[in-house]
C-alpha cells in the first residue's frame, strides 16, 4: 500500500481480519465503506442491527441517495469518499491513500 499522507512511503504488512457476526447499537460511529453493489445487504443488516448510532458511509454513490440507503435515515448517514485508491487481484489487496477525506456538505440533522 502506498501512504501519500506524508510523501510517499510503500507500506507492506498482512493483517488479521476479525469478522463479527452480530453488533450492538452501542457505538459513537459505524464506518461503512464497501462497494456498491454490497451496499443493499449492508444496509439491510444496519437498519436493524445499528438502532440510532450515526453511520458515515464511504461509497461512490451514483442513485438517490435517500433511496439507496432506505431504510436508514438520511438523519444517520453522512456520506462521504477517501481520497484513496485500491484493487484486488491475486487475493492480494493493492491500493493507496492520500491525507484528505471528502464529505458532504452538511444537512439538517447530520
């Protein structure tokens, strides 16, 4: 991975995934970033599994919003884009990051 937050250093490690099968509506934030054609099912699965916590959702959205996030309320949800970059190829993730996040403008009840 290369990290351009600070120049450009390559960045190579391997890291333990720990996946969790249920979560609780306990949390300051929930981040979501996956692609979108996953979206619906993660959706689905935090419109019952996040109660109210807050969800900053990193997506390359192209539809409505409102209607790709439903059920979740857009009062949940600030979207959101790294500025980064990444492929899989050889079950070997590849990708990059640079020192800013872009956001939306802010709404009434984000």
């Amino acid at each position: 991975m290369w990290d351009a937050r600070r120049g450009r250093k390559l960045i190579e490690e391997s890291w333990n995934v720990k996946l969790h099968e249920e979560m609780l509506p306990n949390y300051d934030l929930i981040i979501v970033s996956v692609n979108t054609e996953q979206l619906p099912e993660v959706v689905k699965f935090l419109s019952t599994a996040a109660g109210n916590t807050p969800i900053l959702l990193f997506n390359n959205i192209w539809q409505d919003l409102k209607s790709s996030i439903a059920p979740l309320s857009m009062n949940n949800v600030v979207f959101g884009f790294p500025g980064a970059g990444s492929g899989i190829a050889d079950n070997r993730l590849r990708g990059g990051f640079l020192k800013m996040v872009f956001l939306e403008k802010p709404r009434a009840g984000t």
